[in-house]
C-alpha cells in the first residue's frame, strides 16, 4: 500500500510543478485514465471474488 501512496503523492507533485511552469501534460484525457481504472479494478476484483463465490 505504501508504493501506491508514494506513486500517488509523485504524481500530485508533478502535476503542481507542470502547472506551475505552464507545461502541458503528457498524461492522456481524464476520461481515458478512468477507463484504465476500471480495468484495473475489474482485473483485481475476480480473483478477490473467486472465494466468495466457490469458483
């Protein structure tokens, strides 16, 4: 969990400093970063799930 607070925390940081110098960022559009989120769930949530429902 810490790796992801750390990553998450360089990611704010970067952005403040693109903000600040002005400089667009690389990433891709908001909507195409919550669409990889959701992947990323849907991916984590099978094998979470298996158990629970005795697959």
């Amino acid at each position: 969990m810490e790796s992801y607070l750390v990553s998450l925390g360089a990611g704010v940081l970067i952005g403040v400093i693109y903000s600040v110098i002005k400089v667009r960022s690389p990433a891709p559009p908001l909507i195409a970063l919550v669409g990889l989120l959701g992947m990323v769930i849907g991916a984590q949530a099978v094998p979470a799930l298996k158990p629970l429902l005795g697959l």
